[in-house]
C-alpha cells in the first residue's frame, strides 16, 4: 500500500490489514471514474470550438485537471498492481 502526501510518497506493509479484494473493487471503481472524466476531459480540449471560443483561464484549468486525472490514474494503476503482486 502507498501513500501520497506532498510529493513523497510513502509504503506501508498492509498484509493482512487490508482486504485485498474489496480494495482492488474500490480501486477499479475510481480508476472507471476516472478514466470517463479524462476522456470527457480530453474530448473537450480537443473541440477546436472550445479552445477558441473559452477564456484562456477555462482552457488551462482543463489542461490542469486532465493532468491531475492522468496522474491519479496512473498513481492507482500503481496501486492495483501492488495489491496483485
């Protein structure tokens, strides 16, 4: 299991704490949330309209928040592969 707090991310010996099941479920939750959003994400940024016609602020919170998403996923990808190993 890791922890992510402030840029350093953390490592905890959870063996049998956790169930590895239930959190693999929560984890595969998110990870189908997230990957809808990225994609709702992705899509708007790439609609020419959109980028012409939203305030620069608008397009750069987007390309922001698709950023964070790509990197939470990932992050749980991390996490999913430690809880199957």
């Amino acid at each position: 299991m890791s922890i992510l707090a402030e840029g350093t991310v953390i490592y905890l010996a959870l063996g049998g704490v956790v169930d590895q099941k239930k959190e693999l479920r929560t984890i595969e939750g998110k990870m189908g949330a997230l990957g809808k959003a990225i994609e709702a994400k992705a899509s708007r940024l790439r609609n020419p309209e959109f980028i012409k016609k939203a305030p620069v602020s608008v397009v750069t919170k987007e390309k922001e928040t698709l950023r964070d998403y790509t990197e939470e996923l990932e992050r749980l990808k991390r996490m999913q592969d430690e809880l199957r190993s």
